[in-house]
C-alpha cells in the first residue's frame, strides 16, 4: 500500500500521475468498520485490476436516523490494516469536500428506491447513489465492486451508472457469511452474545420458507421485529431488528 490520501486535491494529483496512467483500476467504496465481506471484494479488485483504490467515508446523507450515524463504528486503523495487502492507495474524503454543495444536487430515483429499504428509510438511497456518483467521479475506476448483500442498492447503482452513461463496470460480489449463514455485516458487532445467536435465524427463515409471507410469520414468532419480507426478481428480500440492530439480508430463491 502507497498511503492515506484525505485531500480530494491531493488524491486528483496522484490519480493523474503517470504511475496510474493506462492502468486498470479497482475501486472498493466502503463506509469502513471492514469486515470479511470487504476483504473479499478487495481480493476480486486486486485479481482483476492493476491498481485497487478503497474508499473509506461515513457518508452523514443516507442516514434518516442520526443516532444511527453518530453509532457507526470508526475503526481507521484496523480498517487500514485489513486492507493494505490489497489497495495502493486508501482515500478517505473530508466531508467538507464531498459535499461542497451542502448537499443541493443529489441524484434521486423514483421506482425502486421508493421500495423496501426506501419505505423504512426515506431520503436513504438519494445519499447513496449521490455520494457513489461523486466517488466514481473522483476514483474514475475501471471497475467497482459492491456486495450482492445489500442487493436492493446494487440494481439502484447499476441503473444509475447505465442511466448517467459512466465509463465504468459495476461488478457484483456474492455475500460472505458468518458459519452459521449470518451475512457479515459491520452492525453484527452491535448484537449482544444472545442477539448474535438469534440473528442467524433470519437468513435461514428467508432460504427454507415457502413464501415470504411465511417467512415473516415465522421471524415474528421468533420474536424479530420484521420491516418487511419480499420475494421479487428469483430474490427473497426481507429486513429485521434484533437487540434494537436493524439487519437486511437476501437469498437467491
């Protein structure tokens, strides 16, 4: 790994530098708190790519709930250290930069994301695809890499970077998961030892369920707040709480 970059002047400079000139380049965003399901999309970019950037940023616009963004774990260091056999170079944006604008442009989309995940959380996918916008923009990666477990935000990113014609390959990575099926998540951490036990239960009410109206009959027996539970495209979406820790996950039917 080549370093830390924070400045957006800075990290322009070194993407324009002769070094990374004609190169592949890899590109990871990630909120931080890197778990295993980082590391593998890390590993895909450095297979595929001959350079590999990840994105470390808190992004404060796709939280509806500021208690949610104040508890969001930063864990630079050991972010950092996970990472730097992978990625020549880690940006982590000031937010100041990012959103020069205070926020005016956003991107907004009007059918899926009013779905699910849209319906629970209002205004979260404009601070997603918005603040993806603008680290593409800046990264100007050959490929990105995203997770297939928040699959609702991979079809969202897919549209918007087919619909806004960006010059890049959006490339989908399957879901790494815990032995027990929990997909690793950074909110995980914030299970109590019984919560954590309890959570595996979701993924597993999801895959062998006949419906998603019996998997959520059945999650709710077991005591899991259920947001919603929704079979769509061949995919079984569903969202919970467990110890007050809202967890999404999804499973091919």
């Amino acid at each position: 790994m080549n370093g830390v970059i924070a400045s957006l002047a800075s990290w322009c400079e070194w993407r324009r530098s002769p070094d990374w000139a004609g190169k592949s380049v890899g590109f990871v965003p990630t909120m931080g708190a890197l778990h295993g399901g980082h590391r593998s999309l890390l590993e895909r970019a450095r297979a595929e790519n001959e350079r590999v950037v990840l994105s470390i940023f808190v992004n404060p616009s796709q939280f509806n709930d500021p208690n949610d963004l104040a508890s969001y774990p930063r864990t630079l260091e050991a972010d950092i250290a996970l990472a730097r056999d992978w990625v020549d170079v880690v940006f982590t944006p000031w937010p100041e930069e990012i959103y020069r604008d205070g926020y005016r442009f956003r991107v907004t989309e009007h059918e899926l994301s009013r779905r699910w995940e849209g319906v629970h959380r209002p205004g979260h996918f404009d601070g997603v695809l918005t603040v993806v916008l603008k680290l593409l923009n800046a990264v100007q990666p050959t490929r990105a890499y995203f997770g297939e477990k928040d699959w609702q935000q991979l079809q969202l990113v897919r549209g918007m970077v087919d619909a806004l014609l960006l010059p890049v390959e959006i490339v989908a990575c399957p879901t790494v998961r815990e032995p027990d099926g929990l997909a690793m998540s950074s909110r995980n951490r914030r299970l109590t030892e019984l919560g954590r036990k309890h959570a595996a239960e979701f993924p597993r009410a999801l895959r062998t369920a006949r419906d998603a109206a019996a998997a959520a009959s059945y999650l709710r027996v077991r005591g899991f707040e259920v947001d919603y539970v929704e079979d769509h495209d061949g995919v079984r979406l569903g969202a919970v709480r467990v110890d007050g820790v809202r967890l999404i996950d999804n499973v091919r039917l």
